[in-house]
C-alpha cells in the first residue's frame, strides 16, 4: 500500500469505511498509518529495497492477518452500501 504509493488514497480510504459502518477496519487503517509514520523512514521504494527489510517489517504480518479477518465483513458493508445507494456508484437507465 505505501510502498506502491497507495497511501495519498488513504483519507477518502477512512471516509468510506466510515460511511458504510466499518469501524473496525477504520482502527486498523488507523493503527497502520501511525505506525508507518513511526517508521516511514524504512520505506523508500526509490531503493526498491523491500525484500532487503522485509525482515524489519515482520510486525506488520499482524496487520494482514486482522486485515485478512476483517476483509469479508468488509466487502459485505460495501456491496450492502452499493445496493441500497446505486446512483451513487452507475448512472441506472
């Protein structure tokens, strides 16, 4: 997500999760941007240096797997979202 210079998506990110209910993904999220900032200077993908610190990022496995037990729940808050708001997303002729 960082690495690949995701994280400017980061603010409209919270703001969805936010509408749609899924406050647990707004901790994590949370918790992730303020340990990268913590640690920002271990990110410098101009050094393509990623598998050099991957060992240094070992704590970060924590956030995949709470992201990967919220995810579903997650998806499941959006499609509901989409399905009760769909002009919001497809102009429906």
């Amino acid at each position: 997500y960082y690495w690949n210079g995701y994280d400017k998506y980061l603010a409209a990110t919270l703001e969805g999760m936010r509408c749609i209910g899924d406050s647990q993904m707004v901790n994590l999220l949370t918790s992730v941007e303020q340990d990268y900032q913590q640690n920002r200077s271990l990110f410098n993908p101009s050094e393509n240096n990623f598998l050099d610190i991957h060992d240094d990022l070992a704590w970060y496995d924590t956030f995949d797997k709470r992201y990967a037990h919220l995810k579903e729940q997650t998806f499941a808050r959006l499609e509901a979202y989409i399905r009760r708001h769909p002009n919001q997303f497809a102009e429906i002729k």
